[in-house]
C-alpha cells in the first residue's frame, strides 16, 4: 500500500518532528534533525508520558519512534490514531506486523518501517541478496551469521541480523530456518550474537568451505549513520500516505 500527493516539505524546508524515544539515539536524531533545518517540538521519554497524547502529536508533521521491542506497537498506533505519519526503527516487535498494517491501512495512515536506517547496511542488504543467490548453487559452502552490539541492546537478534537471515532463507534451498545459536542441522541458519561495549553494530555473513572463506561485512562507526536516515525517512513520508521502507526511501 503506498500513495502520494508529490507534496513537499514546507517552503521553508523544516518539519516540526515528535522524536518517541529520546535516549542515545533520540538525541542522535535530533542532532541531525537540527542540522537539517527541523525542529523536535516532541521529546518523550519515561519521565514524560503524559505528554505523549493525541492533542501533542497533532502539533507535529511526522514522528520517529525508536524504544524497545515492547512498547513499539503501542507507540506506532498512538500516532496512526493522532493521525500523524510515524517513522519506526524499533525491533523485535514483527510478530504484531498485521496488527499495525490493518491498522494503518483502516484509517489510510502513513507508516515506514526500517529494521537498520543506515544508508549503508541497506546497500548491505542489497549486496547480500545477491551473494545469496550467486552462492545458492555452491552447495559446499556453509552460510552463518553473526552481530554485534553494546550490552544495552534489548533484543537478539537485531532486527538487522533477521532482515538477513530471511533474506538468506528466501534465496537458499537448504536453509528453512534461522536460529540464534550454532546449528546443529544442515536446515538450520546460525546467527551469533554477541554484547560488547561499545559497539553501535556490526553485521556480517560469512560462507565458509574446505577451499576458502566469503564474506561480506558492514561496520558502524557510530550511531550518525541510522540517526541520518531516519530522519531522512521523516522527510520521504512527510504528507505521504501508505506503507514504505528505506528501499524506498534510498531508491534501491
């Protein structure tokens, strides 16, 4: 579902954003939200979520929800009921997918979800399909995972891990299933993820023969590259209506 009105941003090229989540990462956004000329005029987090309400969010043009695994379906349909375009980089809350899609779709809201905002990992993504593909007919290699983040990340997998994982699935006839372990079973896709400070993330895909290694590996350096964007995905959705993604957003 995706449609528009080929508006724009406003003649003087700002958004006024409501920023759900305002820990490390909301401040990051922030950061560069100011830089591109936008203002956050909504700053929730636990110490103010009685300002998180409908008469506020309608003071804004878009919001960005970053939070956790357990209250990012909350956040999202606080928004869709406001009526106001939300951008999520939340994870580990997809099993409720439907829940979100019928609702935006019902009140034929706006919602762009990314699992990674970087424009980096989603050419990563993009490289990945295709290293899948070309390695799906070399049965001697064996593919697995693995990632990295700082000790304060709330799920594991990262949802980036699983946007590989299913991507990997989707191109491989002998991998049905991802797990978050070593495999034990040829149909078995290992992801292994590990909690080290200070890592803002580190993916890689590696497959592995008798002969030699393959393997692709994307890095952040810092959390610049995801707060950029989404803030680039604030700007896309703005007076937007429809369901979107960063391959959207990038043109990929």
């Amino acid at each position: 579902m995706s449609t528009t009105d080929n508006s724009t941003l406003s003649e003087s090229g700002s958004l006024k954003i409501a920023l759900i989540g305002y820990g490390k990462m909301g401040k990051a956004i922030e950061e560069i939200a100011l830089q591109r000329n936008h203002t956050a005029v909504l700053k929730i987090d636990i110490n103010n979520t009685d300002s998180f309400n409908k008469e506020n969010l309608q003071q804004c043009d878009v919001a960005i929800e970053f939070t956790g695994p357990h209250s990012a379906v909350e956040n999202i349909l606080k928004c869709l009921d406001a009526g106001i375009p939300v951008v999520s980089g939340s994870t580990g809350w997809l099993e409720q997918w439907e829940i979100i899609k019928n609702k935006c779709e019902t009140l034929n809201g706006a919602l762009l979800y990314a699992s990674n905002f970087s424009v980096g990992v989603n050419i990563f993504f993009e490289l990945n399909k295709k290293l899948v593909q070309l390695m799906s007919r070399q049965p001697e290699y064996e593919v697995s995972l693995e990632e990295i983040h700082h000790t304060k990340k709330k799920d594991a997998p990262s949802g980036t891990a699983i946007t590989l994982a299913e991507q990997i699935l989707d191109n491989n006839p002998v991998k049905k299933k991802w797990i978050n372990d070593i495999a034990k079973y040829p149909n078995e896709l290992s992801i292994i993820s590990k909690r080290i400070d200070p890592a803002p993330g580190t993916h890689s895909v590696k497959y592995s023969s008798a002969i030699d290694d393959i393997e692709i590996i994307h890095t952040a350096h810092s959390r610049t590259g995801f707060a950029t964007g989404a803030v680039l995905a604030a700007e896309f959705l703005h007076r937007k209506k429809g369901i979107y993604n960063m391959k959207n957003v990038l043109g990929l």
